[in-house]
C-alpha cells in the first residue's frame, strides 16, 4: 500500500535528520493529517502525535501569519 510505504519513508527521513522526536509533541496538520492519522498514530514516530484535521488548516495558518506582519 502507498500509504504505508510513505509513513517508512517519512519515519526513515525523520530519523535520519537525528531529530529527538520521541520526547517532543509532534504535530500533523492539514490535509496530510486528515489522510493518514491512522497510518501515523501506529507508526514509531513519538507517543504524543496531535493532528489538526482541517483540510485548510496550513492556509488558515498563513492567513492569520500575513495578518500580522
């Protein structure tokens, strides 16, 4: 499956880049969320994984950014 194959890689990249995540609070957002929250949440990535399923939530977040600049 696709999916499945994506998660390894992205837990591949994630390690490699020697990043602590595992004591961190790792947050998905946006449309990557929404799809693939099931695939993430077993994945090895950190016990605390949130996600923000709205599909516009990255453009909210620019917009909201750009309003105060």
């Amino acid at each position: 499956m696709y999916i499945d194959l994506y998660i390894d890689q992205l837990v591949k990249k994630l390690k490699t880049l020697n990043l602590n995540i595992s004591d961190v609070y790792v947050i998905f957002m946006g449309g990557v969320a929404a799809t693939l929250q099931e695939q993430l949440e077993k994945s090895v990535i950190s016990s605390d994984i949130g996600f923000i399923t709205d599909i516009c939530a990255t453009a909210k977040g620019y917009e909201a950014l750009s309003a105060n600049i």
